[in-house]
C-alpha cells in the first residue's frame, strides 16, 4: 500500500489510517490501477485489491502476476510472453504502436 500512497502522492494524516487515505482517495475516482509482478506479494496484492474495490465503484484494477488475485469480480485473463521494443533502437512512434507490449495498453 506504501507504493501506491508515494504514486498518488498521498499525505495520509497521523489521525487517518494509510488504507483509509487510499479508499478516501479512489473513493469517487473512475481511474485504472496498476499491480505489477503481484506473484511476488499474492496474498497482500489481493487484500489490497479487494479492500479499494469493495469502497471506490469506479476503480478498475490491472494486475500482472502468474496466479490468480482470487477477489471478487475477477476476470484472468491468461498473456502469452510479448514481443517488446528494442530498447537500443527503438522505433519511431507509429511503429511504436505495433509492438505487442505496446498494443497490449493502447
């Protein structure tokens, strides 16, 4: 929950708990949430997860991980590895657009 307080720039305070800042945040927000390699943190990815969802209607939460999240409302969708830019030599803008990596959030 720390890394997504520093991403929205949150100050919770002293009085207010640093979960209850997040919900009070996303509470009347429509915004999409990114959960990367949550693999590595399953289990608190999904109490983080389900906590947001239940609170904020117009949260909508992108999660990267190889298991399951396991919360209500989940819809898993299974990627294969993606083609990616070469980092080196990346291509102009519209040939940017092609790549699957890139498509994949386009």
């Amino acid at each position: 929950m720390g890394a997504i307080v520093a991403t929205l720039g949150l100050r919770p305070s002293p009085d207010t708990s640093i979960q209850e800042a997040v919900a009070g945040y996303l509470e009347n927000k429509h915004l999409l949430l990114i959960l990367d390699n949550c693999e590595h943190l399953i289990e608190e990815c999904a109490r983080v997860a389900g906590y947001l969802l239940r609170g904020s209607p117009g949260l909508r939460i992108l999660s990267t991980s190889r298991e399951i999240l396991g919360v209500n409302g989940e819809t898993s969708l299974n990627v294969p590895p993606l083609e990616q830019p070469n980092v080196r030599t990346l291509p102009g803008i519209e040939e940017l657009g092609q790549v699957e990596a890139v498509r994949l959030f386009v």
